[in-house]
C-alpha cells in the first residue's frame, strides 16, 4: 500500500504566503494577463516554475526571506473555500494535505495511474526539478482512506499557519479562494494516524501523471502530493482546427440546434461554431470502461470527419483546452476565427475514473484519452517546497 513521509525543504514566510502563491504552472498560458500578472510580483513563484532562471529565482526569494527552511518533516492541511466563484460552484470547500508520497513503479499496485506518460513532456520539469533540487509542484491524489476526519480535528484544534484569500483579478479559477495551511509535524499523533490511515489503501493519481513520471525517471525515493479524499472533477473541453473545416461536414453529422453553447448531458456534445450552437449526441455508448467515456466516443464519431489524427491532438495550432467555466473564452476563440469550432462535454465521473485505474492495473494499456480531466479548484503552488532525495 502506499507510503508516505512529512516534507523537509522550503515553505513560505508567515507573512509572505499570499504574494509568493500562484496557480500551477500548466494552467498559466503564454502571452496572457494572468502571465503578465505574476510575472509582474517580484515575490511571486511565477518566476520559478515559469522564469527563464529558475534556480537563480528560488535563491533570490530565500535570501530574501519570502521562503524558510522547514526544521522538521510535516504534513501541511491544505484547506479551500469558496463562495460565488465562477467555474467551481456557488460555495463549497476542499480539504486535503501536502505529504511526500514514496515512489514506486505503477507494477507495484502502491499509486494507480488512469492516463498515459509521454517521456519527452516531463523533460522540462526534471530539468527545473534538477536544477533546483526541489520538487516544486504536487502530485493531486485521491484516497479511499478515511483521512477527512482526520483533517478535521486538525483545523478544528490548530490556528492557520497561513491563511490568505488570492487576487488573481478573476483571470484564474483560483481568484477568491480563501486557503488556509495548517502544519503538522509528522512525529505528531496526528501526523503518524495520517501515515498510517494512507498506508491501508493505494492512493490513485486524480492530475499531475507527467509529475509523478518525472519523478520515477529521476530516480527520486519521494515526491511532493497533495492527498484528498474528495473531490470535484470539471469537463475539459476543446477547441479544434481539423484538416476539414466543421462547415464541410455538417451534413454528415447528426446535429441539431441548441439555445447556447453549456455544458451537455451525458453522451451528447455541445459544438460551436460561426454559426451557432448544435448538439451532438453519442450514436454508440461501448460498455468498455475506457470506450464509453465520452471523450472516447469523441474521438470516434467526430474527429474522423474533420480529419483529426492523434499527431494533431499535441498541436496548439490544431487543439487547447479548457475547463467548463472557460466556454466564453471557448466562444470568443471561434468567433475571432483562431479556431474553427468549440467542443463541450459533460465532466468524468470518480467513479469512471477510478473504474478506469482498476483496469489499467490488470492491463497497463487501459488508460484515459489526453485531458480527460480537470480538477477544481486547482492547488496553489509555492507555499511549501519538497527537497527530495534519490535511491
């Protein structure tokens, strides 16, 4: 089962927590406000998932005390709140933890993946990874354990060793979360009950596959992940150029108009293009764990009429994607013409995740299609830093 340790390395300044936090680098695109928000905050940790000089970024922000050695191992209870924020719901909140999760190969049975790895995606990331000498991002996992009410009692009997809410001025699923940290030591008696509650069950990797995969590429006994027992899943929707234009194959679909381009049913799809919004419903459901999730059945029905092989699916030019509080975005793509059409699709379920996971433990190639997924709200990066070790 699967095995995990407190972190040892760097966190932040008491005071320093809400300036130095930023979203995942992999949610930060290039040449966008957001970019040009952070980039624009000396003490932001844009500057080292993201700058040209990385190293140098994560030296200059210690010297200047923004962030601190951590004395002992600890766990880190994460806590997520929110009220009215768009994309995520109208009010809610998610606790889970930092840890160092112990890395071991997926044969192993101790961390299930649901997506396949690609070695050339996870070059970047060692090479940061390396040059530093910390893991700087976490692994999202999802437990079956029963950690929430050990979570609980933490936030109920400590005060926050931080507690912020982020100003990303709405141009991030994270602006307007409040988070709260509260540090566990893992010598604690709360720290060792989380160890050991975790160890009764595989912990399986909900985003962040490419992470983990750089860790066992780099021969790292441990990586930094974020551990919950519940979680929310949104759609992660596409906008396409195919090598055939929507409006050439129209007839050969079955499409019927549709009041706005939202968020669709199960097996039925909701495409915009200059000429409005359709929908698209599944002609075949497979009973296959993988075959019936509908970005499969998209990549069946629709993506042969346009063209679209797997080669392009890697291709900006050709494919982005989007989580479902981002269809505007979506749609103002399509009218501009950088896209010629906008795909949205109803969220994977925990249940077809982990369905999928299973059976990819009895045959490896049994995974999800790419982007199958998005997590939210995602997880702040840069509040508490991972310095791992290698066998």
């Amino acid at each position: 089962m699967a095995q995990i340790a407190g972190l040892q390395g760097l966190r932040a300044a008491k005071d320093k927590a809400e300036a130095l936090a930023t979203p995942p680098y992999d949610v930060i695109k290039e040449g966008s406000l957001l970019e040009t928000l952070l980039s624009a905050n000396p003490e932001s940790f844009f500057h080292v998932t993201l700058g040209p000089n990385p190293a140098v970024d994560l030296k200059n922000l210690v010297a200047k005390g923004v962030l601190i050695e951590d004395p002992e191992p600890a766990f880190y209870v994460y806590e997520q709140k929110w009220a009215g924020v768009p994309g995520v719901s109208s009010d809610g909140e998610r606790l889970g933890f930092f840890a160092a999760v112990a890395v071991s190969a997926y044969a192993d049975g101790n961390i299930i993946r649901h997506e396949k790895t690609f070695d050339e995606k996870v070059k970047g990331r060692l090479k940061v990874t390396n040059d530093t000498g910390y893991t700087l991002e976490p692994i999202f996992l999802l437990t079956k354990s029963a950690i929430q009410p050990i979570l609980e009692k933490v936030r109920a009997q400590q005060e926050p060793e931080y507690s912020f809410k982020s100003d990303f001025k709405g141009w991030n699923d994270l602006h307007g979360i409040a988070s709260r940290f509260f540090r566990v030591p893992e010598a604690s008696p709360a720290g060792q009950m989380l160890r050991r509650v975790v160890a009764e069950n595989p912990l399986y990797i909900a985003d962040g596959h490419h992470r983990y995969h750089a860790a066992l590429l780099n021969g790292q006994t441990h990586a930094m992940a974020y551990i919950v027992e519940k979680a929310r899943i949104l759609a992660y929707n596409r906008v396409i150029n195919g090598a055939v234009k929507i409006k050439d194959v129209m007839g050969k679909l079955d499409m019927q108009p549709a009041a706005a381009f939202t968020t669709p049913d199960k097996h039925s799809f909701r495409i915009y293009t200059r000429d409005g919004a359709f929908t698209m419903k599944a002609k075949r459901v497979p009973e296959d764990v993988v075959g019936r999730l509908d970005c499969s059945i998209l990549e069946k029905e629709l993506y042969p009429h346009l063209g679209v092989e797997h080669s392009m699916i890697l291709q900006k030019k050709h494919f982005d994607y989007y989580p479902e509080s981002d269809l505007a975005t979506m749609k103002s793509l399509v009218d501009q013409g950088e896209y010629d059409l906008a795909v949205a699709l109803a969220p994977v379920s925990i249940d077809e995740l982990m369905a999928v996971a299973d059976a990819g433990m009895k045959n490896p190639e049994i995974v999800m299609p790419e982007k199958s997924t998005f997590f939210a709200p995602k997880i702040l990066s840069g509040v508490v830093l991972y310095k791992h070790m290698k066998m």
